[in-house]
C-alpha cells in the first residue's frame, strides 16, 4: 500500500496553528450503525492510494458504465483526473462487506492553491467567489452504488462533511451538481432548462456569488416548460440550504448540464443540524 501524501499543506490562513488536516484519527472509523437508518455503514477517510483506488473503481462504474460518461484515465475501468492527487477522499462501506459504496472527493483551499484551481474553475468562471476562497472547499465526484440509493449512504456521507468542515474551521462549500442529459431515451438539454427556469426563481443566491458558465448550455434555446424535479442529489443539497449560483454549463464528457451550487455550514437547517450532532455555527 502505497501511503498518501496528505496531510501536508496548511488549510488556509485562519486553520489551525500547525495547519494539520482534521480528518477522523487514522486510527479510528466513523461508524454510524448506531443510527437506525444508518446501521452496518462506515464512513472513513482514504489514507492509502489504494483506497482512492477503490473509490475511482465506483465512480466509473456509476459515471461510465451507467451513466455513459467518456472516461479515460491511466488505470483501466477507473474514474481518475488531475485533481485526484490533491484531495481527500471520503469513503461509506458497506460494514458487512466492506465494500465501498459512496464517496466524494473534498479539495481544500491550500490544495486548490497548490494545483492552481478547482475543478469547478474549469467549468465556470468564479470571479465573484475570490474573496471566500480562503475558507471554501470543493466537493466533486459524489456517487453512491446502484444497490445503495435508499439515503443512508448520502447522509452518512454528509455527516462526515460537515464534520470535517467544523473541525477545520470552514464555512463553504461549492460543486457541480450534474443534471443528465438522457431523457426518456433521448438525449436532450430541456430537463435541465426546466430545473433551471424552476430553480432561478426559489434557490438563486445573491447577485455578488453569481458565477458564469465557460460552455453554457442554451437554455433560451430549449424548452423550459416540462414539469420534472430536480435529482435527488439536487433536492438533498437544497434542503441542506444550498443555493445556485448560475445557469448550468454543458459537460460533453460526462454528458451532462452542471449546475453550480454552494452550501454554507451557516445555512443548515437546525433539524439538519441536529441530526448531524454539530454545534451553532
């Protein structure tokens, strides 16, 4: 096993003294079987290369092989980028198996510095989020295993984020929550016009957040009109105080339209807040 670099890097100016990562002791597992709708899964950070290992393998089962996204990466049937290296990796496994079954990948401010952007930056332009960098962490590549999708994992999975983000003395969060493409068989941009034209008018953030997207989709050119929800994923994010920050950009990759979202620990709802044991923000 192969040991990750991480921690190394200071978090931002106001983190810690030492400047130490605060993820769960590596020593420990955040097990969450005492909670009923919870019960048999861990929820781990990845200290060894092998572990990302374990957490690209299901993202290119749920990105390539079910969603049909064009990966291509230096491990064949993993999901694997650039930003990779530079993030921690939060893990849900199945406490039985052991099998991974979430994850998503978290890019703190001193190592979106270090790799010169987030991935977010390489799909919309956040000039107007400069000045909250400094305490403001990326979320990306959220996925849970097709036999796993009753909820447990999602919330086990935010459980640990907003653990570690009021360990560490951060306040925002922002990534592309994607919207697919594919339709009823049909490959189209006008579910996400309509999530957008919906969400424009109850869940826009300020103006001074807006953002722009680099590839925007053409949503004045697509229907707007369908009466469809939002993913789960989506609903999830706007129930936890998430705003969107701008029309979606199109992805060609992954074959989807990324709307650009942003949560503040500040905003969580107090039932959230509760269930998650965190104190006042």
């Amino acid at each position: 096993m192969k040991e990750l670099p991480n921690p190394t890097f200071a978090l931002s100016p106001l983190s810690l003294p030492r400047g130490l990562l605060h993820r769960a002791p590596s020593n420990s597992t955040l097990d969450f079987a005492a909670r009923p709708a919870q019960r048999g899964l861990q929820v781990t950070w990845a200290q060894h290369q092998d572990e990302v290992r374990e957490a690209q393998k299901l993202r290119f089962d749920v990105f390539g092989t079910e969603m049909g996204a064009r990966l291509s990466g230096k491990v064949p049937g993993h999901d694997i980028d650039l930003f990779d290296d530079y993030c921690e990796h939060l893990l849900v496994r199945d406490g039985a198996s052991g099998l991974v079954i979430g994850t998503y990948r978290v890019l703190t401010p001193a190592q979106a510095k270090r790799v010169g952007s987030t991935y977010s930056d390489t799909e919309f332009d956040l000039t107007r989020l400069r000045g909250m960098r400094n305490r403001m962490v990326e979320l990306g590549r959220s996925c849970v295993h097709a036999d796993y999708r009753q909820g447990a994992v999602i919330m086990a999975l935010w459980g640990a984020l907003f653990e570690f983000m009021e360990r560490n003395q951060l306040d925002t969060m922002i990534g592309c929550a994607s919207i697919p493409m594919l339709h009823n068989g049909v490959v189209s941009g006008d579910v996400a016009a309509s999530i957008w034209h919906q969400l424009r008018h109850t869940h826009l953030a300020d103006i001074q957040h807006h953002v722009r997207p680099r590839l925007p989709l053409p949503v004045d050119e697509l229907d707007h009109t369908l009466a469809i929800e939002p993913p789960a994923l989506i609903k999830g994010y706007l129930r936890l105080g998430a705003k969107v920050l701008g029309a979606p950009a199109w992805d060609p990759d992954f074959n989807t339209a990324d709307l650009p979202m942003m949560m503040r620990v500040a905003d969580l709802p107090p039932r959230y807040r509760k269930h998650f044991s965190m104190g006042a923000a």
